[in-house]
C-alpha cells in the first residue's frame, strides 16, 4: 500500500508538468513560427517479487511477478512540423516552407537562429530582428531602395533610383536534430551537443534545405482541438491518481485499526 502511495505521487507530478507543457503551446498558439512541445513519459523501476524463468520443482515459472514504481517525464521535445503559412504584404516578412532557420547575431557575440522571418530594416540598412538582433546572410540594403525582392531560392535584389541591384544570395542554416536546440525565449533556438553543429551558408531549395517565402510569416504550428483533449487526458490522469493516493491512505488505516 505505500508503494501504491508513491507510485501514484510520481503519476501526479508527472501530470503537472504534462499540463505545464499544454498551458505553454495554448498560450503560444498565435506565437510567430512558434513550435510546440510535446511531453514524452516512460515508465520508472520494477521490483520483481518473482523471476519469469526461474526454476520450480518441476517446471519453470512462465510469467514472473513484477511491480512498477510509476511513471516520469522522460522529455519535453519540440515537433518542428510546419505551420500554417499566412500572407502578410510586408516586403521583410518571410516565411520558411520546409527545413531551416534564420541565424541571428545576438550581443554577446553569440549566434541563435529562428524561424520566425517578422524582419525590420534599421538606418544604417541591416536586416534585424523585432527585438534589434542583426541577421545573418542578408546583404545590407542601401538607403535609396524602392524595392526589395527575395526570390524563393534566396536570389536577392533591390531596386535603387530606378535601377535593379543584386544583392548577396540569403542563406539559411540546417541542423542534423533540431530537436535538440535550446529554447531562449523570443522565438529563438541555441546550438547544443545533442542538436550538433549549423550547417550553414546553405542555399534555399537546395540539399533539403526549405524555400523562401516574402510577404509571408508561418504560423504557430499549435493545434488547439488536440491540445484541449490533451488537457482533459492529463486532468482524468491527475484525478484518478490522486482517488488511488486516497484509496490506498484508507487501506492503510482500514489495515492499522484491526484488533484481535
């Protein structure tokens, strides 16, 4: 019975963090290029009261006997699928149809990188993120410009006093797991051991790196109807847990209150 007591407390707090999970891609669900997570959950150690295959007088045990201690949350994964793409008209919107990301520069001389293509352009003509980041593998655009023009595959040019320009082409970055990146907040992602090193400088469309998209951004990749049944899954999980905690407390005391 008192195992009972800790197995169901591991369920129960496996479930909090579960709806944790949930609270965050429901509160990101119209988050730029945002990608949700997903809790993955393994079950803890067993205690074996009985070997399978152990040896009796006259045969030998076919099923063993085995008590589980509970379950715990083994992973919180991102699921990098893609969002719903959304038309925005502005000329540094830019969404990615596929694998990639955007590197950007942050203040500590460090890189990150994103999916989120919400760019603003800045007096001296870099290319930056909402939040002043600069990004990387875009050319510098010139203060006379009347157009820009991003080609799916990163051909970059500009229109200056009537006459076309070529720029620089945009390159994007690809990771082996981009599961593995870290999560930083402000819809950007680090490098780790477990995502392995950017490939950068890689063109658009080419070597299963995605496409470009201007004048548009992609969307959260949440989906809402799953995410609320999750969360109905999770509250019945946490309830039943928490009815065995209260089940085996009056077994317990059912068991300390016999008298001869």
């Amino acid at each position: 019975m008192e195992r009972a007591l800790w197995t169901a407390a591991s369920a129960m707090r496996a479930q909090e963090l579960y709806i944790d999970t949930i609270a965050n891609n429901l509160a990101n669900v119209n988050t730029t290029a945002f990608k949700n997570s997903r809790t993955n959950f393994q079950d803890m150690l067993y205690t074996a009261l009985t070997t399978a295959g152990a040896p009796t007088a006259d045969s030998q045990i076919p099923v063993g006997i085995q008590v589980g201690h509970g379950t715990r949350v083994v992973s919180v994964s991102k699921l990098f699928d893609q969002g719903a793409i959304k038309e925005t008209g502005a000329p540094l919107d830019f969404a990615i149809e596929g694998d990639g990301f955007f590197q950007v520069a942050l203040p500590d001389g460090t890189n990150a990188y994103t999916r989120d293509g919400t760019f603003k352009i800045t007096g001296a003509g870099q290319v930056v993120t909402s939040d002043g980041y600069l990004v990387n593998g875009f050319d510098t655009i010139d203060p006379d410009t009347t157009e820009i023009t991003v080609a799916p595959d990163g051909t970059f040019s500009t229109i200056v006093n009537g006459a076309q320009v070529q720029k620089t082409r945009v390159t994007l970055v690809r990771f082996m797991n981009p599961e593995g990146l870290r999560s930083i907040g402000r819809n950007l992602y680090t490098e780790t051991d477990s995502s392995g090193a950017p490939q950068t400088g890689s063109n658009p469309g080419e070597n299963g790196t995605g496409t470009l998209a201007q004048k548009f951004l992609e969307n959260s990749n949440v989906k809402v109807a799953e995410e609320l049944v999750s969360m109905i899954t999770a509250q019945r999980a946490y309830e039943a847990s928490s009815k065995a905690i209260k089940a085996s407390d009056e077994m317990m005391t059912e068991a300390n209150g016999l008298r001869r």
